[in-house]
C-alpha cells in the first residue's frame, strides 16, 4: 500500500483520481485551502511540509492562475524530495505551444529541472466542460469561438484512471502522456449529441473571438486566463487541436470513450437546467 498526495484532490480530476486510488487499497491524502484532508496553498509554503510527510508521490494540479507560479511548484519539489517524495505527476494541458512561455509551460520546465521522478499529462478538452465548466449550455445555448473546428474530447473519468495508473507505475517517469479521446468532435455534432442524450434543444453558436474576450472580462476575469484560454481555443478554430493521441490505450489497454459514450452516460444531468 502507498501513500498518495493530490492537490487540487477537490475538483473535477483530484476526485474521482481519489477515489480510483482508495478503491485500490492506497492511501489518499486530498490538498486543498478549503475542504480536504489537509490545508494546502500553493502561496503559503508552510503548508507545504505537513502535507508531504509520509508520502510516497504526488498529483501536482496548479493553482488555477494563469500567471507563472514554477518558483512555487519549484519550492514544492524540494520541499517534497526532502520529505521522502519518490515522483510526481503533473496535470498539464495539450495546446501548451499554442502559448510558449505561458504559466503552464513554465511549470512544465520547473517539474522537469527538479529533483523527484515525473510524468507529464498533457489532455484536450474535457467533455465534462459541457455539463460542468466552460460549455454548459446556457438558455438552450453552448457559446464558442471555435467555428467548425474539432476537438477529441476526454473522458475525466479515463484521464482520472491514467493518471492513477502512472502515478504508481514508476516506468512512466521522465515520460510526456498526451490523452485525448478517440475521435475529433465538431462543436455542432458535440451539442447536438449532448441535447440528445438529455432530452434537450440544444443549440452551438459560433461567437466571434472578440465577443467571447470582452464577455470574460466583463466576468471580471484574469487577463493571464483570457490569453490562455484564447490560445487554446484558437487552436481548436484554426483546425490545430483535432489531432488523436494514444495516451489513454497506451496506459490502459484499452480504446479512450468516445464522446458519444460519455453524453449517453453524463448528459442527463442537464436536463433540469437552463
């Protein structure tokens, strides 16, 4: 039985990543300010060191900014070696070139020029961001700057079982694992299958890359985000991000889901919303 550390271990990925390693006999420590097993801020290093002790590896979420925070992850690492910390496994983006030099890319640098074992997933866009992030249809709406560009959209649920799967397998260190899920979706087809499977009219609008900026930051919303999430979107637009990735049957053994499968199984929860 090992010990695990994830932070970040309250969102979308941390969880079930959680729950498939308690299912598998480990030991599970969640990192978070608020509601986890143990306090962690990524601007506060002395929660650093109680969260590590005892810890066999660590998955690595940031700290959902998009300015460059590699200092503090950089902090982390030595932090984490000292404490007996045998590798980490970084939650990063596919699209990272679309911004060199952006936060994400930065910390990708500092996990690599540290001192423990790591592993690098790089995954596309979620199709959970239809029913819980970015691409919740509002008013019956799914607004996108994306035309008729295609994504290959995730399953957490298979991101979640790589990422448990490389985090004890220490033949994936020094590796780069790009996951994306079997087939690349329009945004039309994406939000027509979505509002099949909930029983719901729902409707793509292709919103103009200015608009869809000015609604961010009328939203009040970072000016480092808007850039990130520009960069990756106008790869999407431009037809740069349709590309397939092996990740999830190279770990697993098996085809990602499709993204068919996954409405099937999620989209029912939207069926109550506006």
């Amino acid at each position: 039985m090992n010990s695990y550390l994830i932070i970040g271990g309250t969102g979308k990925v941390g969880g079930r990543l959680a729950q498939i390693l308690r299912t598998a006999g480990n030991t599970v420590r969640i990192a978070s300010r608020t509601g986890g097993d143990v306090r962690f801020d990524w601007r506060d290093a002395a929660t650093y060191r109680p969260a590590l002790a005892g810890i066999d590896g660590v998955f690595l979420v940031g700290p959902g900014s998009a300015t460059d925070w590699s200092g503090l992850l950089t902090e982390l690492l030595v932090e984490a070696k000292a404490a007996g910390v045998q590798r980490a496994v970084f939650l990063s983006a596919r699209g990272v070139e679309f911004l060199p030099g952006g936060a994400v890319a930065l910390a990708e640098e500092a996990l690599r020029a540290g001192p423990l074992d790591w592993t690098i997933l790089r995954p596309t866009h979620f199709a959970q961001n239809f029913t819980e992030a970015m691409f919740v249809p509002v008013n019956g709406e799914v607004l996108a700057p994306v035309a008729d560009g295609a994504e290959p959209f995730i399953d957490i649920e298979d991101l979640a079982e790589v990422a448990a799967a490389v985090l004890v397998d220490p033949g994936y260190a020094g590796d780069t694992i790009d996951i994306s899920g079997p087939s690349a979706v329009g945004f039309d087809e994406a939000v027509s299958l979505l509002g099949r499977h909930a029983g719901r009219g729902f409707t793509f609008v292709d919103e103009h890359p200015t608009r869809h900026e000015e609604r961010l930051r009328e939203a009040n919303t970072p000016e480092g985000y808007i850039a990130w999430r520009m960069a990756m979107l106008g790869g999407i637009r431009r037809g740069e991000d349709a590309y397939l990735s092996d990740g999830v049957e190279r770990v697993l053994g098996r085809p990602a889901t499709s993204f068919s499968e996954w409405a099937r199984r999620e989209a029912s929860s939207l069926t109550t919303q506006q």
